[in-house]
C-alpha cells in the first residue's frame, strides 16, 4: 500500500468516527433529519432481478394473455418504485450467457417463456426501457459478465458451440475466461448490441472479476490488467455508439484493507483483482454500486473510502435489504436507515438489492424510504466530466387551467424537467418543487392546481440542464405589481417616498442586471430588450435597492 493510499485510508478513519459520532448524537431526531433534507441530485436505485424471476417475472409467456400478465406485473413494480422516488433501475438483461431481449449473438433465457432458447413473443427489455423512461426513471442494461450458469445450461451450450476457448468449468459452472484475451471483445460485442439497438441510460456491469474458486496462479497486477482490459473495451464499444450512456459495475463492497478497519480477506482490490477505484479515476466508469451488504464498522469506514475516492463520479452503495427477512439474516430496519443516514450526509446515492425485499415493504423499509429519506424526487447527478455544455432553455411555457392543468412547451432538448410552486418565480434548485423529470415530450398534464405557478427546463443526455422558463403569463393575471408597457416604452411607478431613488435597474429572473436608467421620467425605453418577464428595482447613491415589481414584454 503507498504511502497515498495510507493517508486516505487513515483519513477515511477517523471521518468515520467524526460521522458515527455525529449520528449517534441525533439518532432520536434522524426521521426529521433525514426528511428535512432534500437534495435535488442523487442516485435512487434498485436491481431488478430476471433469474429464476425471483424479483420478474413470476409467471411465464406461453400467449397473448401471458405477455400481458407479465407486462401488468412489470407496470405495478415501477408505479410503486416511482411512488419511492426511485430514478436508476438496474434491469438483468444479461443472465447467464442468455438475454432478456431477441440477441443476434446469445440465447434467450428462459425466466420470461420458462424454456430457455424460446422467445416469450415479446422484447422484454424494449418494454421495460419503454415504461421506465415514462416514468422519468432511467433503466440501465445490468450484463452479468464472467459466469455463463450451469455447464449444461442454455448459456454454456451455446459457448462450447460458438467459442469454446472463452469457457472454463469451475465446479458445476461454466465462467468465461478473463485471461482469453477474447473474452473482452466477446462481452463487448453484447454490450454494443445493447447500447446500438435500445435507448438504455446505462450499462451496468456485474461479476467483473475472476470467479469465485478460480486459482489465480499469476501476479495480482497483472490479474487486474485482465480484468481493466476486459472493462476498457466494454467502455470504448458502448462510448463509441453512444457517449451518454453511462458506465457503471458493482464491486464487492470493500475496495480494499483500510488502515484501522480489516476487509477480513474479502476486497474488491486483491481478492477478486477489481481496480473499481482505478477505473474512477481513469474515466472507464461513470457510476459505481459497491456491494456494501454488511453492517456498522464493516459498512461506514469503507463507504467513506469509496466516497474520499470517487474522482467526482457518482458512488450509490448497494444496501443489503434481503437480510431484512428472517429467512436471509438477523437485520433490523435500523441496520439500514442508519445507511441512508450517513449516505444521505456524504452526498451519496443508495441502492437496495433487491427489488422485491423493497416492494415487499419488508421491515418496513418500502414506507420507511417514502416517508422519510425520498419524500421528493431527485434527478440522477449530470456527468459533467463528459460534457459540460449548458442546453438551450425551452422557448416559451403555456399553462392552460382546467379539470386538469395543461402545460405546453417548445424546446429542442430530449427530455424536459418540470417543477411548481405557490411563489414566483418558481425555485428550480429546490427538489420540493420538482414535479416531473425526464419528460420526453413538449406537454403534461396534471391535476388542477389554481394557486401554482410553474416552469420548465431542458436537460440534454448528459443530465446537464438549462435555465428555466417560467409561467408568467399566470403571473400577470394574479400579481398586482405587474408593471404596464407597450412593449416600448415602460410605465415607470412615482418617484416618492423610494428613498430618494435616483436610477431603476432592470434585472432578469435569474438576477442579472440588464440595464440602468435614470429615474426622473413617467417612462423608460425597453424596446431593446427582448420578449420575457424582468423585475424592476429603484437604485439611490448609497446603493440601496428597493423591488417595484415585475414587467412583461410581449409583443
């Protein structure tokens, strides 16, 4: 260990203890905590298991009526984790060397028709993807990468046909070989298929790493030079078709030994050769979801030590929800809020693995989670080390009242954010206030709201977003310090008892002063100012300022 890496693992330490002190200090007041902070960005995300359709599907595709069973049971899981604020769904598409979609180069699993190599009638992963970009949530390809299932299973047998030098039995199961160089392009190859054919927001790799019972009989560097390799050409094919499509894996939950806590033998770095950190660091991951299935010491330290390591990417650790039931382990829903606590303080996002032992509310931790840690919707944090442009903000926002409230907008950006508010103009930095995101079209329709006002964004592939446009015209129909004018010429209020005011400033919704006249007219010139809505203060030599009120020019 250098001596870097010795002095963030010191310092991962002692924050730890600063943060568990901290904690124990307000546990009794961590429900109102937790509920009195909202941020606007975070990873909210769950895995969705497709083996043996132990999370999806439960039932299979012999028919019409079974394709539509298991597409109404899909559309119940997501409403309820839409109704948690979820936003990143981790989708098994990759199974075991078979898919959930109709592959040119692997066979169908058989979670969807119950006969592995049979179609279920229907591309289950178009569907998904589909339903949860309707719902604002994005839906990330999970490939389960080495292991390729049983040595007889539909998998297997399609390797020992079409590339038999990639497979290596271990046990009762077939693994593809990290050390074939061939493997890499392999594995690629299906993560291009994916990226190429389907909208997916992100590839999310899994078992990156060498097997379990796999004798590593060369250096450890060089074993993880087998698996970056493998990681990297993932990364060049997906960016290639796509450069918005987010990379991310799962590693073991422990990166490495830390210098007061011990991964007791069981690390990402040296016992299965992940170099998850180095990847981070290297631009090959966006995300990662470390696989932090343990308690107390053996899950803050080394949270802390993924976070003090993350190169300002996204880090979302995956909680342990499945020993919530009796049957899996001895957790109690403590062992978990007190994660979401901590996360929550150190700006990291939370996966729960997985989605059934979530929907099932076991413990209590579905209506724990909506209640307390995701009361408000977050979006999914910008990947401003890709791209740091800001979009164009949509044109003009129309709100039409109603049985129900019809907002329209022009833009020229994929997706569209949109929030409200009982005040004007409305905060778009406040997660309160967002109402949907993620909007792939120019409209949406909501209940009736009368007393609200609105605005809308664009956002662009890479999350980053515009500047909002506002509702003004509700505005003008309910402010009494709406400012008249011709479009030309501004009616300007009597200048007396304003503090001896001797100039108006006129300033954008944003802040940015615009223009100064002096004030010792009934009215100013604005026809240079472009269509949109401005605020008006008086200025006097001490430089103190007073709000008039606000104006509307449209021509």
């Amino acid at each position: 260990m250098n001596d870097t890496r010795k002095r963030s693992c010191s310092l991962a330490g002692k924050w730890v203890l600063l943060l568990l002190a901290l904690f124990f200090m307000t546990v009794q007041n961590s429900r109102a905590q937790m509920a009195a902070t909202h941020p606007k960005y975070e990873v909210r995300a769950v895995w969705l298991t497709t083996i043996g359709g132990i999370d999806w599907p439960h039932s299979y595709a012999y028919n019409g009526t079974g394709i539509e069973k298991q597409q109404r049971e899909l559309i119940q899981i997501l409403d309820q984790l839409k109704q948690a604020n979820i936003n990143t769904i981790l989708l098994q598409t990759r199974v075991r060397a078979t898919t959930i979609y109709p592959s040119a180069i692997e066979p169908w699993d058989g979670c969807l028709s119950g006969h592995p190599g049979a179609s279920p009638g229907y591309d289950a992963l178009k569907f998904a993807i589909d339903e949860c970009h309707k719902r604002g949530m994005e839906c990330h390809a999970w490939v389960v990468t080495l292991p390729a299932g049983k040595w007889n299973g539909a998998g297997c047998r399609n390797l020992k046909n079409t590339r038999p030098e990639l497979l290596r039995k271990v046990g009762e199961d077939g693994f593809m070989n990290p050390e074939h160089a061939g493997t890499a392009s392999y594995i690629a190859n299906i993560c291009r298929e994916i990226t190429r054919r389907y909208d997916i927001d992100g590839i999310h790799l899994d078992y990156i790493r060498y097997p379990d019972g796999w004798k590593i009989t060369i250096p450890r560097s060089q074993a993880r030079d087998n698996i970056t390799r493998i990681v990297r050409t993932i990364h060049d094919a997906v960016k290639q078709e796509k450069p918005w499509v987010k990379m991310s894996c799962s590693p073991v939950g422990k990166f490495n030994d830390l210098s007061r806590y011990s991964s007791h033998g069981w690390n990402a770095y040296n016992a299965v050769c992940q170099d998850a950190q180095g990847w981070l660091r290297d631009g090959l991951m966006d995300q990662l979801y470390p696989m932090m299935y343990f308690r107390d010491n053996q899950f803050f330290p080394f949270a802390l030590d993924w976070k003090e390591n993350c190169y300002g990417k996204t880090v979302a650790p995956g909680l342990g929800i499945y020993f919530l039931n009796p049957r899996e382990g001895k957790w109690q829903q403590e062992d978990v809020t007190r994660q979401l606590h901590v996360l929550r303080q150190t700006g990291m996002g939370h996966a729960f693995f997985r989605s059934k032992f979530f929907t099932d509310n076991t413990k209590d931790i579905f209506n724990y989670t909506c209640n307390y840690v995701n009361n408000y919707p977050a979006l999914v944090p910008p990947m401003t080390w890709a791209s740091r442009t800001m979009p164009a903000a949509p044109d003009w926002l129309n709100v039409a009242f109603g049985n129900t409230t019809q907002l329209s907008w022009s833009g020229t950006t994929p997706y569209y954010n949109v929030y409200a508010s009982a005040t004007y103009p409305v905060d778009v930095n406040d997660a309160r206030n967002l109402i949907a995101q993620r909007v792939m079209n120019n409209s949406l329709t909501i209940d009736s709201e009368q007393n609200r006002f609105y605005a809308v964004t664009g956002m662009d592939r890479y999350g980053n977003e515009s500047q909002a446009v506002q509702s003004y015209e509700r505005n003008a129909r309910r402010s009494a310090q709406m400012i008249k004018n011709d479009g030309r010429r501004l009616q300007l209020p009597k200048n007396k008892n304003i503090l001896d005011a001797d100039f108006v400033v006129i300033e954008s919704m944003q802040g940015t002063v615009l223009a100064t006249r002096p004030y010792n007219a009934a009215n100013i010139d604005i026809s240079s100012l472009p269509d949109g809505v401005y605020i008006l203060r008086s200025l006097n030599k001490k430089g103190i300022t007073h709000r008039l009120g606000q104006f509307i020019i449209r021509r």
